[in-house]
C-alpha cells in the first residue's frame, strides 16, 4: 500500500543504533533496554551460547528461546543495574547455552545513557569463566573501540563550545577530512552557521535533553563547494557523576540516498496516481488483510461512494445484493489465496442503477516476496454482458431449435472433425447413440471409410468452400446393417470470430425413398418404352396438356421421322385433312374431361399414303385424380377397313347377282303363262318353251352355285367346312366337270390333255368346286378368246396338277395375291363387266389348302392366265393322316 504508515514507536534507529554499537566488539555483548528487549547482539555472543540472533533481535531476554535465561539471579542483576547510576558491577552467574549447557559467566553491565527519556539501554558483556578474566571492561576503551568500528558518523564534543574532542573515521570523512580535535564546532564547520545546528547543539547542552533529528539537511564544505546531506542524528548529553552535562554524544547516520530514493519513490507513487486517477478504469488498492486502501477518482464518480464508504469492506456494498455475498466469498479467498481473481457482478452506480462489470484484482508482492495486498481494476462491461446474455440465450434458442428440428445437424469441429454436436435428426439419420457425440467422426463413422466423405470434409476445412451433396450415395452401418441411402447436404466451414475456419456444418436431408421412387419411375419408363417399342401400334406418350412427350418405334418407321421433328412438326397434322376437325374437336374434349378418346382415322405415312388407324388414348391420373399424362395407341386398320369395304362391295353385288337371275326367271316365267295364256289351243310341242326353260334352268343353276359359294363361305368362317375324302381318278373328274360346263357354255371351246393320269385321296365335289372355279374364270375372264385348255401333268414325284390356261384379260403381278382374299376383286372401270363375289379363288385357295395341296396362277396382264392346283398322288401303301 502506497499510503505511509505512522512511524513505531519501536524507533527503528535504536536498533540501528544498538546493532551499529555492538557489531565491532569481540566480546560477547548485548543490548537491552529497561523493559528487558533485546536490542541488538554481536556475533561472538550468539557463537558463545550457541544462539540465533534473529531469536535475540526483538524478544525479551527473560523469554528468548522458550525463557531459556528467566532465571532469577539475572532479573535481580539487572534490577540493580537500573537502580543505580554509576553499578559497574560484575557479577558472577551460570548461564545456559540453547543446548540447556550451564556456563559459568561474569557479566558486566554498562547502562547506554545517550538518551534521557525512556527507554533505557544497557550493554551487557559477558566473560566465560575459564579464559583469564582481567578486570572490568575499560568503558572508555570500549567506547573508542565502537567509535572507531562503528558504520556510523560519531563523535564527542565537549564544554559549552562543543569543542571535537573524539571523532571517527566516519565523522571526519562526513567533514572532508578536516583538523577538528580541540577546536570548536563554529571554528572548523564555519558553514553550519545558520543551519540550525548549533543552536540544537546549545539547546541539548544547556537542558541536559537529548534530540533526534531525522533527515536534517545540513550542507557541508567539500573542498570548494557545498556538499548536501541527508542525516539522521542523535545529539545525547554526556553528564557526570553528578549530572552535570560535560558533553554531547553525536551518532548520525548519512540517510541522503535513502531519502532521495523514497521521495523518489513517493513521487514516483504521486505520479501513478495521477496516472491512476486518470486511466479511464476503475483501479483500487487493498492491503495485506483485504480490506480497501485506495480507489482512483473513477471508483468515487462510478459508484458516487465517499473514501469512508468504500474502505475496509465497504466497497461491497455497492455490490448487487444477489452477487454480494459470492463476490464476497470469492474476493477473500483470492485474497487469502494470494491468487489473482476474476469477478463479474452488478454494480450500483451513482444514479442507483446496477450495470455489470467485470472486477479483475493481482496480488503485489515486495521484492522480497512479501504479500502486499491487490492491485485491481474494474471494467463496466455492461452492454457486452448484456449482448453476451442475448447472444447466449439466442444460442440455446438455435440450439434447441437445431436440436429439435427435422433436419439431420452435426457440428465437427478441428481437423480431426470431432463430433461436436449432432441433433437427434442426425443421430437417427447414422443409426448411432449419442455417445459417438466428442468423438472424431472417422471413429464414430467407421463405414464412411473407402466413401468419398472424409476427403470432402478436409477439402472444405481447408478451402472454405461449402459442399452441396445432391443425392449422394452414402452406405451407413445404421444399427448394426449396412444400409445405403441418398441425402441432399451441406459440408458449410464454420469460422471463429477472426475468421479462421474452426469446424463444419453439416445439415443432411434423407432423399432415399425419393431417389429410389424416381429410380423405379425411371425404370418402369424404360420398361413402358420398351414395350411400347416393341408393340406393334403406334404408342404416343403426351404431358397432360396433350403435348408429345414420346413416340415409339413403330410411329418413327411409320412416319420416317425422329422424335424431335414429330414432337416440332405437329403430329396431329397426320391426321388426313377430312378427319382433322373431328380429331381436333374430340381431342380437346378428352383433355378438358380426361375422358377416353377414340377415333378411327387416317395417318400419313412416310411415302404420303394414308392409312386407316383406329386411334385411342386414355388419360394416366393421379390417386387424386389429376391428369399426368395421355397414352395414345393408334393400331392400324387399314386391312380391316378395306375388308370391310370388300364386304361392303360384296353386299351389293350379291343382291346384284340374285337380282339378275331371279329377275330373268321372273321374266321367262311371265312369258311361258302369257304363251300359254294366249295359245290354249296350241299343243305344247309347237310352243317355243323349250329354249325358255332352258334359260330358266341356266339361271337357276347360277342361283345355285351362288348360294352353295355363300354357304361355303360362311362355313369355312365357323370351321365348320369337312372333307368328305375318296379316292378317285382326277383325269375322269376333269372330264366329267369339262362336259357338264360345256352344256351351258357351248360357245368356248375347252381342250383336255392327260399328259399323266393319277388317282388322289381327296373329297371330290370339293376338288371338282375347284376346277369349275378355274373354267368359269377362265371363260368369264376370256371375252376375246373361246379358246381353254386343261392339262393333267405330274409336276414331281407322287403328285398331280391340273393346270387351268386361258388366254384372257390376265392379271397384274400386283392383283396375283390378293385375288385369293375374301372378296377381292380387281377394280376395274365397270364392276359390272365381270359378275362375281370374289369369294371363288379364296374358297378354291382354302380347299386346296386343306388338302395339303397349292395353287399356283402364272398369269400376264392382257395374254392370259394359268390357274393351277397340284395334289398329292394316292398311294395304297401311304398312311394318310385323316
Ligand atoms: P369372281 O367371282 O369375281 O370371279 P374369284 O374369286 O373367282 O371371284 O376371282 C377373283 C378375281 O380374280 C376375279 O374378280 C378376277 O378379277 C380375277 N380372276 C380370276 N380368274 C381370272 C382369270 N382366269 N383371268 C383373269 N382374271 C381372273
């Protein structure tokens, strides 16, 4: 503590005084004053009896070493000393040693009268009986003996004019080495006129009363100049027996260099605190016992306490009374502790309010190592605390709210990434307890090993720059099963307030079940196309809107564009031109309702034909209902729809066909009862009848064969069309069908020629249906020409053929096919020009077929044709089938 104690009333000096006396002599002395302190002790006392001197040095000499000298005959010894003026008795005693050794001793006890007022002194000496013991200590000679060894300035001035009469080497070197001895004061120290000092020197020789000057300035001659110094000094009359005083005793002591070293000090100590009471801190002292010594201006104007209410204790009672006794408690043990200390509380201000601050306190210890109490200092930090106590309460906001939340969050922290937190989400998300949390990651996670995890982590610790993981692939050992997943994450460098990269943020988000939807989405896409490349319709794929999304296959080839150009050329533009409104109207409809659609329509192929479709598309919904997207089929019906018209020809041909003949037998029958009518009387055998009914009779075998075609035809659609097989000569069946033909077709000439002759295994009438259907054409298809020819051949081994040739109108190489189709008939500019059903070449085709058998028409359009079916031979040793 800087502020300086009162001086002891333990005057420092007369120790100083006593040690400085004693140190020089060779005898064992000591020092003591009348109330039995020791004063001072020299070095061969404390070797003689074996003692210590810092447990001589202040104690009492009846008490030192546990009362080791109480003894009474030293207590009486020393009464008498005190008791008479002038004892210079000795005195024989047995003194103990601290190892409790009774010594024989004399001692001898001199009082030190330098000072008149108490305490009293004495100089002890003590002789160890034994050495030769040759009188009493010569005072004087003592005297000399410590005038001249002391550290001290001394000197003995005598008379009324102070006159030097003893001086040691000190002294004279204080006064530049002057001749003093005889001479007085004034004479040789002429300077100290005016000083003051010899006007103290008459006062003490005059009242016979000693006088202590402390840090008396005195400026001496050093040769030339003026020599200042700082002294300390004793002036103590010497009386005589009778108490007169003869001279003064001086001891002075040169404190110059102490004093300017504490006024520096305490110049020094103003200046700091100046500094102190002008830091903008609050700075406070405390002493040894902790209680408050000094405050700088900034406590009193902070808290508006006065010195008296903050001193001792009293500080803490501008101490929040919540924080008053912790802070109480804690300052004291620091201070008993000697430890430094650290206090955050509320302080009441001057305006009554409290505001916090932040009370630091160092322990000062003296060069030697003594405590000295505090050095402190008080901050307000008030508005940081209270940032501090938002920034903390809105941390444990976020954080529960982290850790609350859905989303997976960890915090790894160093290289090493620690696990410094991790939500619940997260710890779910892993499949781990919440002990891996503190644990480095490669530890807690060691499945991540071999993925790509750890590398991304050190890369954004390093580089600071956040990670977007998008559907990654993590495989995680998630109790106990190593499971694979998708997530969508952040890896986010966290930086401390310098902006050093300390950790990372992970926030995770499972996209698993989505991934792997979308991966199956993908997979039944590729299946739908697949199938949908592989149907033979055309299947198109549209957005909700009715926009193509997709095209297969078969509407590629169809079209003979790619994807992209029917997606950009309009496809609905395929649509022939008179279908396209209703499309158009009937789409829209679909994709306003999503209800079904369904169309049979025309689409334009890649050479430009039109083809008939029939056009479908439903609507993909949603569970709730909602439309994601249109599949359309458009199946070719081309062959149908032609078939249909076939049909539709072949209708209005067979009522043509029926009319025809029913009409003419109508008419010849009208005319046989209108000549019969008429000629009642006539006989019958001159009528003309017999030319009519033969009309009739080839009109009704027309009507027959029609019906039977009819017939035929609807069998063979129910499979219900049966061979009745035999075996039978095919040369005489050509024969036999040629001559029944030939009676109702007299005018074309029909050549047989049996180039082989052969039995078959066949039904018949069926074969012979055939070969009429082969004449007939033959005749019909050959208005220009009469003339037909009939071969029997054998093509190969084991078969026959019977080859129909006409010379006739012929047929296309295109028409050969399909003359063999239900109802296919060439067009040609009449239809009327050739009677038919087209169903004769395709019930011959059917026949033949069904024995095995093939048809085979060479035939050149405008030269003629060659209708031929080939049969298998009949041999008795073949096994037939049926
Ligand atoms: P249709 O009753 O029309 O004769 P078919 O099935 O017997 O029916 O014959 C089918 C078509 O084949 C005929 O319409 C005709 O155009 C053609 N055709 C058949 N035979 C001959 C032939 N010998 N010469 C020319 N064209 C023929």
């Amino acid at each position: 503590m800087i502020d300086s104690q009162e001086p002891s009333t333990n005057c420092p000096d007369f120790k100083e005084l006593a040690s400085s006396i004693v140190s020089p002599i060779r005898e064992p002395v000591l020092i003591v004053r009348e109330d039995g302190e020791i004063l001072a002790a020299n070095e061969s006392f404390c070797s003689e009896f074996s003692i210590q001197s810092i447990s001589l040095v202040g104690n009492n000499i009846f008490s030192f070493s546990k009362g080791l000298w109480a003894q009474c005959g030293l207590r009486e010894y020393l009464k008498t000393l005190w008791d008479q003026p002038d004892p210079k008795v000795k005195q024989n005693l047995y003194l103990p040693t601290v190892d409790q050794n009774y010594i024989p001793v004399w001692i001898n006890g001199n009082p030190l009268n330098f000072y008149n007022e108490e305490p009293k002194l004495c100089l002890l000496s003590f002789e160890i009986i034994g050495d030769q013991w040759n009188g009493e200590i010569d005072y004087r000679k003592l005297l000399n003996e410590v005038l001249s060894e002391a550290p001290a300035m001394m000197c003995i001035l005598r008379g009324p004019e102070h006159i030097f009469e003893l001086a040691n080497e000190k002294y004279f070197q204080l006064v530049g080495n002057r001749e003093i001895i005889g001479k007085t004061v004034r004479e040789v120290l002429p300077e100290v006129e005016g000083q003051g000092l010899l006007e103290i020197l008459n006062d003490v020789y005059h009242s016979g009363k000693a006088y202590i000057g402390k840090e008396f300035s005195v400026d001496l001659a050093d040769g030339k100049e003026l020599k200042n110094s700082l002294l300390d000094f004793v002036y103590q009359p010497i009386k005589d027996s009778s108490g007169n005083v003869e001279g003064i005793f001086v001891h002075a002591i040169d404190v110059s260099e102490k004093v300017l070293n504490r006024r520096a000090l305490e110049n020094s100590e103003k200046e700091l605190r100046n500094v102190i009471d002008t830091v903008p801190v609050i700075v406070w002292l405390t002493n040894p016992e902790g209680q408050g010594v000094f405050f700088n201006k900034n406590w009193y104007s902070y808290t508006g306490q006065t010195y008296e209410d903050s001193r001792g204790h009293g500080w803490m009672t501008a101490v929040h009374p919540d924080d008053r006794d912790q802070v109480k408690k804690n300052f004291l043990d620091a201070n008993q502790k000697q430890k430094e200390f650290s206090l955050a509380y509320r302080l009441r201000t001057k305006s009554e309010k409290y505001r916090w601050v932040i009370d630091r306190g160092r322990p000062k210890f003296a060069s030697n190592g003594d405590f000295q109490g505090y050095i402190g200092s008080v901050l307000d930090v008030h508005e940081d605390k209270i940032k501090e106590q938002i920034i903390k309460e809105k941390e444990h906001r976020t954080r529960s709210i982290v850790e609350e939340a859905t989303v997976a969050t960890g915090v790894y922290v160093g290289e090493d990434m620690r696990i410094e937190f991790a939500n619940d989400a997260m710890l779910e998300l892993w499949g781990k307890e919440r002990s891996v949390i503190g644990k480095p990651l490669e530890e807690a996670l060691p499945e991540l090993e071999g993925q790509p995890f750890h590398g991304l982590l050190q890369e954004v610790f390093h580089t600071g720059k956040t990670y977007w993981g998008k559907e990654d692939r993590v495989d995680l050992e998630r109790n106990g099963q190593l499971q694979t997943g998708f997530f969508n994450f952040t890896y986010k460098p966290l930086r401390d307030g310098e902006g050093k990269i300390y950790g990372i943020l992970n926030m995770a988000l499972d996209v698993t079940e989505m991934v792997e939807s979308r991966n199956l989405l993908r997979e039944r896409e590729q299946h739908f196309r697949l199938m949908a490349d592989l149907m033979p319709e055309k299947v198109l794929n549209t957005d909700a809107k009715g926009r193509a999304v997709y095209f297969n296959q078969n509407w590629l080839e169809f079209t003979g564009k790619t994807s992209e150009e029917l997606k950009l050329v309009d496809w609905k533009k395929l649509v022939h031109p008179e279908e396209q409104k209703e499309f158009a109207r009937k789409w829209e409809a679909s994709i306003s309702t999503g209800h079904g659609f369904e169309m049979e329509l025309r689409l334009r192929d890649r050479e430009g034909k039109y083809l008939w479709h029939l056009s479908r598309a439903e609507a993909v919904k949603e569970e709730a209902g909602e439309i994601l997207m249109w599949i359309g089929t458009n199946t070719e019906i081309q062959r149908l729809k032609e078939e249909e018209k076939r049909k539709g020809d072949f209708l209005k041909m067979v009522s043509h066909e029926l009319k025809t003949p029913v009409t003419s037998i109508k008419g010849y029958v009208q005319l046989l009862l209108n000549i019969l009518r008429k000629e009642e009387d006539q006989p019958a055998s001159t009528l003309p009848i017999k030319p009519s009914l033969e009309r009739i009779d080839n009109q009704i075998v027309r009507l027959t064969r029609l019906i039977s075609e009819m017939l035929d035809l609807s069998r063979l659609e129910e499979h219900q069309l049966e061979l009745q097989k035999e075996i039978f000569c095919v040369n005489d069946l050509v024969v036999q069908t040629v001559q029944d033909i030939q009676l109702t077709n007299t005018q074309h000439k029909i050549e047989i020629f049996h180039s082989y002759r052969s039995r078959v295994n066949a039904d018949k009438d069926r074969i012979g249906q055939v070969l009429i259907n082969f004449v007939t054409n033959a005749i019909k298809y050959s208005p220009e020409s009469q003339y037909i020819e009939i071969h029997v051949l054998q093509p190969e081994e084991g078969k026959i053929a019977v080859s129909v040739r006409d010379k006739g109108i012929g047929i296309d190489v295109r028409d050969q096919k399909n003359i063999f189709k239900r109802f296919y008939r060439i067009g040609r500019e009449s239809e009327d020009t050739y009677s038919g059903f087209g169903i004769g070449l395709y019930l011959a085709d059917e026949i033949i077929e069904r024995h095995k058998g093939q048809i085979i028409v060479k035939s050149e359009k405008g030269k003629g044709s060659d209708f031929s079916f080939i049969l298998s031979e009949y041999s008795p040793n073949k096994q037939y089938d049926e």
